[in-house]
C-alpha cells in the first residue's frame, strides 16, 4: 500500500478553503475548518439544495460504482477523492467483488492525513492513495502506489466524481486534454465516470456558486451537457447516457422523482472504452 508519502512535512493550508472540505461540510462530514465552512455556508446562501445535490451525487457514485463491480470491473482509479466518508468507494465495490483493487488520488494535504481510512479494504484486495493533481495525468498514471497496485494492462473504472468543474479551461481546454490523457492510458474494456456541475437547470444559482469558490480561491467551470459529452468522446456511453445524477439507475423507480433538475444540478454518465 502507499500513502502518499506520509512521514513528511506538508502545509495543510487550513486558512484556505478547499473543495473536498466544503464537500465534506456538505454531506455533513466532520473534516473542515473555519475556511471551508464559511465557504460552504456561502454555497447554501446561493444555492439553498447545495447539501442534497451533494448527497445526489455521492449516491450515483455507489450505483455506478457497484454497476460496474458487478459487470466484473476489479480496479478502480478515484480521481479527486474527497475527504474519506463511509461507505468509500473501496467499501462499495469490494462488496461486490472482494479482490477489486483501488487507488485514490487527490491534492488536499488534509486528504493525505486522513488517507488510512481509505486503506482498509478486504484483504483479498487491495488499495492504495496517491498525492496527486488531475491536471497532471502523467504523475497520477507514473505514481508508484498506483502502479504497484494496478495493472494498467488489463481494464481500469476511471473515476471523475464533482471534480472537473474544478478544472477551468484558461484558454487551453486543460479538463478534456487531462481527460483525453487518462483515457489514452488504460485499455479496451475501461470505463470513465465522472459527474459535472452545471448552469442550465438554475443559471442564476449556480452562477452565485461558481462566484463563491473563486472568490475562495478555487477556479470553478460550469459546462453545458455538450461540454460533458466530450469527455466522453470515442468511448460507449453506458444507459441511460449522460442525464442528471438523480436519474442515472435509480435504485428505485420513484427515487428520480424525489429530487428536481435545478436541485441535481449535475450530470452524470459512465462510457465504456471500445
């Protein structure tokens, strides 16, 4: 297993919103400080559903994750991790298959502290957490942990979950061209999951939203669907395609129901690599 490269001083930048603890915030997580709660309150003043669109996207990530456990993925790739809270992806797709192999990734130093949570799995798999940032596919895809537990011959479930509207273009379309090197480096059969805020359910809401992170210090990008689909581009995508995270396999018929458009205010999809 790797950690990261616990053991060395690291500048947790606690004076500093961060988006994996305004997210922890929001799903009602204990793993934030001053900044990020006011942050955070700052989202909900802008955007009341903040906190259920949150836990919205959390639960498409156990649906898709366990989709795909079942469908006889066995490694998994966690981009933007997020503060740990259980059930963790490791937890949700070792159920399904208890020799499925994960590694987490994320830039948050807090992350990083907190990582041993993300490391006990069943111990017919395995799982492993690696510092690293989206926007340099090559040190996340070169990380020693990642390589010493997975085998990037044989097919990986990449997952994309609330991160890449934390990307901005600047110019240069940096998420698609990151996007594009990740799905260059896995073989056929892989997946891609990722989920993406946006601006075309509630324009004047998430506009306030996308304001309150910069304003925090984080670029934030809301796209439009055909923005998302282009991370997809060349690949399969999964039914019932890209949609908002509440309608993507509910588990339950009504369950899409319970939750508007404007409140998701996300979409969703998971493609497969041909």
């Amino acid at each position: 297993m790797s950690d990261g490269g616990r053991g060395t001083a690291v500048d947790l930048r606690l004076d500093r919103a961060h988006p994996a603890r305004i997210y922890d915030f929001l799903l009602g997580g204990r793993t934030h400080f001053a900044a990020d709660r006011e942050a955070a309150r700052r989202v909900l003043s802008a955007f009341p559903p903040a906190a259920a669109a949150a836990r919205i996207n959390r639960a498409f990530t156990h649906r898709a994750a366990r989709h795909l456990a079942r469908e006889g993925m066995g490694q998994f790739l966690d981009i933007g991790t997020g503060i740990p809270t259980s059930p963790n992806l490791h937890e949700t797709v070792q159920a399904v298959r208890p020799d499925a192999r994960v590694v987490y990734t994320d830039n948050d130093p807090v992350v990083l502290a907190h990582a041993a949570a993300l490391l006990h799995g069943r111990p017919e798999g395995r799982t492993a957490y690696v510092q690293a940032d989206v926007t340099d596919p090559a040190a996340v895809l070169g990380a020693p942990g990642l390589r010493e537990t997975l085998d990037l011959g044989r097919p990986v479930a990449l997952v994309l979950v609330a991160l890449l509207h934390f990307v901005p273009d600047d110019g240069c379309d940096r998420a698609h061209a990151a996007v594009e090197e990740l799905k260059a480096a896995v073989p056929s059969g892989s997946t891609l999951t990722a989920t993406h805020a946006t601006r075309e359910f509630a324009p004047a809401a998430m506009a306030r939203v996308a304001e309150v992170y910069q304003r925090a210090g984080t670029p934030f990008q809301l796209r439009t669907e055909a923005a998302f689909r282009r991370f997809f581009d060349g690949w399969e995508l999964l039914e019932p395609g890209v949609t908002l995270t509440h309608r993507w396999r509910p588990d339950r018929p009504g369950d899409a129901l319970r939750a508007t458009s404007a409140e998701a205010a996300c979409y969703a999809a998971t493609a497969r690599k041909p």
